[in-house]
C-alpha cells in the first residue's frame, strides 16, 4: 500500500473511532440514570443502545448502493478496540463479509423468479456437498430444507406487530433446526460435519440480492466454478485481481452473472461487539446490510 493510501486508511481509521466513541458517551450520559436497576438489566439496555447507534454509524459510512470497498477492507481487516480510562469501560467491534455464500433461500424457486439461475446454482452446491458428505438421504434433506423455506412464517405473539416474520431461512440458528430435525429422522450424523456457512449464507434475501464478487469464499468458488479449492486457496487474493481475472486466469471463460455476483464489494456484514459493564463481559452481534440491520442477538456473559 503507497503512502497516500496508508493516509486514507489512517484517516477512515480515525473517522470511525472517534464515531464510535460517541457512542460510548451517548450511551453512558444514559446509563448514569439507570444505575439503581440490576447490573444485568443495565448491561442489556447498554447493548441496545450501543447496537442502535453502532447502525447509525454504520449508516453514515457504509450508506446502501455506495461503492464503499477501501474502506470494507480496511473495517474486515481491523477489529476497533475503544477503551474509556475513567470508567474501565471498553469495546470491542468486528465485522466480517456476510454475502460470502450462497443464500440458502435460493432453493426456493419462488425467490428467485427473475433469475433461475440462482436457484440453479444453490441445487448445485447443495448437491456437490451431499455428495462429498456422504448424506445418506440426499432427497430427505433437500425437502426439509426446501419445506421450511416456503413454510408460511409464524408471528411472535411478543413482538407483533413491530416485527414481521420473514419468509425463508434467515438466521444459521433455524437452519440447524433443520440438520437436528434430518439427523433424528435418518440418524445420520455426518450431516453435522458440513461446513455449511461456507457455502451458504442464511439471512434475508429480496430480488435483488447478490453474493459479494469481492469476498465470496474460496469453497463457493471452488464448486461454483469447478476449480480445485487448492489453487483457488493458493491464488485467490481479491485485493489484487478481480473474480472474473482469476477465473480466466484458470481457464473459466464464460462470463461471470452480474444478477448473481456484484462486482464491487457490498455493504452487506456480519458485525459482532464485546463490551465489559461492571467488571463482567456482554456481547451482540447482527447483520448489516446495504442500510438496514437484523438478525440482532444479544449475548450475556
């Protein structure tokens, strides 16, 4: 990296500290007036407004449709550790890229309409991980799967109606529901062993949903394009060539599907914080993407 670009990075770097440490202060001018509640309580009301105002940063950086890659990178690359001395308080935040995968509602035809081929391509990869996993009731699995990502979605009775159910598989935590359920139908527990979150992505999807050109993961280009994952493991690096370079590079010459891979990194993440209130250790993670967040998960310590 030349010099004027160690400059950008060094500024970006300096531009989201100082965002993220108004955070801390919104939040702690608010928890001075919740102190009498039970330490746990006040630990959750923090997380809530560290998750809600992390967004908002998020927003302001990362805004939907920008191409924002430079700083994508410098973000994956570099976990924000923030530390208030007066108070002990300190904060941890990791993002990683979420559209690594395919999205494993894809093999619902009915969300890929517009384009068949996504569906195609997410019976391939499934097929190609049976296959090599052994599953002995591939057909079982695949309808399970299939079933759960048409069902109708149940309300919550506790949030209705500030949260709409979702159609699909959205979180890796109802898809496990779906492994647990195939195993105890087939006692076939090397369904357990599949490395799924690298080859598929479990979150909301919508028409226009890609996966990430830039930072889809060795194992999907290795099926998706059949080269052996050692050379794309050995040759694959994004910030030097584009996917479409390294598929010609390795004798792929048919065009890449640009309504199926993006063609600069998207604003599409997986962030996850760790934060210390009273000596213990509390944590959230959640999804952004191109504006909006899910998937919000608070964890106690």
């Amino acid at each position: 990296m030349d010099k004027r670009k160690r400059a950008v990075a060094l500024f970006i770097t300096l531009m989201v500290i100082a965002s993220i440490m108004s955070i801390i202060a919104v939040s702690f001018s608010y928890l001075e007036r919740v102190q009498k509640d039970a330490g746990k309580t006040s630990a959750i009301i923090q997380g809530n407004l560290l998750y809600n105002n992390t967004v908002e940063i998020l927003k302001r950086f990362f805004p939907a449709g920008s191409n924002n890659g430079d700083k994508l990178e410098l973000l994956y690359s570099n976990p924000l550790p923030l530390n208030e001395p007066k108070s002990g308080f300190s904060l941890t935040i990791s993002c990683q890229p979420l559209m690594r995968g395919v999205p494993i509602s894809w093999l619902d035809e009915s969300f890929t309409k517009k384009v068949p081929q996504k569906t195609d391509l997410a019976r391939k990869v499934l097929q190609s991980l049976m296959e090599r996993y052994e599953i002995e009731d591939p057909n079982q699995l695949e309808e399970l799967i299939v079933q759960t990502i048409s069902a109708k979605p149940l309300e919550n009775e506790e949030y209705r109606p500030r949260v709409r159910a979702k159609k699909g598989i959205v979180s890796k935590e109802q898809f496990n529901r779906i492994l647990v359920n195939y195993m105890f139908k087939t006692d076939d527990k090397k369904i357990l062993t599949i490395p799924w979150e690298k080859y598929f992505t479990f979150t909301t999807v919508d028409n226009k949903t890609k996966i990430d050109g830039v930072y889809l993961s060795d194992e999907l280009i290795s099926v998706a394009f059949d080269i052996p994952i050692e050379i794309v493991q050995d040759d694959w690096n994004p910030q030097e060539m584009t996917l479409v370079e390294f598929l010609k590079q390795n004798g792929v010459l048919d065009p890449v599907n640009n309504k199926i891979y993006s063609n600069k990194a998207l604003n599409a993440m997986h962030c996850e914080a760790t934060y210390t209130y009273k000596k213990n250790q509390y944590g959230f993670n959640f999804n952004y993407i191109e504006g909006r967040s899910s998937n919000f998960e608070f964890n106690g310590q």
